[in-house]
C-alpha cells in the first residue's frame, strides 16, 4: 500500500511540473485529445497501462 501512495504522489508531482511548467502545451494536447475517438484512447489507455504493468512487474521482480 505504501508503494502504491508513493506511485500517486509521483504521478500528481509530475502532472503538477507539467501543468505549471508548459500549460499552453496542455491547452493544445486537451483540444487534440478531443478529436480522438474513444475508443482510440481507450486502446492507448490499455497500451499504456499494459507497458506500466509490465515496468513494475520488471522491477519488482528485479528488486531494483
């Protein structure tokens, strides 16, 4: 449980840096987000959820 709430923490420390650091760049992917289907994101989101299983499974297992 500690390591998922430190993975949380990582996630919103990264989306926060972005938001803050580029916000016309999250203005302009959020309008092209729009124009994608869904069910494309939702086969981008199973892509990207597949390779972060897999990355923490990888370190997991590697005890890195």
């Amino acid at each position: 449980m500690k390591e998922f709430i430190i993975a949380i923490g990582l996630v919103l420390l990264i989306e926060g840096i972005l938001c803050a650091v580029f916000p016309n760049k999250i203005i302009n992917m959020s309008k092209l987000i729009q124009n994608i289907s869904p069910d494309t994101l939702r086969k981008f989101g199973f892509i990207f959820a597949i390779i972060g299983f897999i990355i923490i499974w990888y370190m997991k297992k590697n005890g890195i």
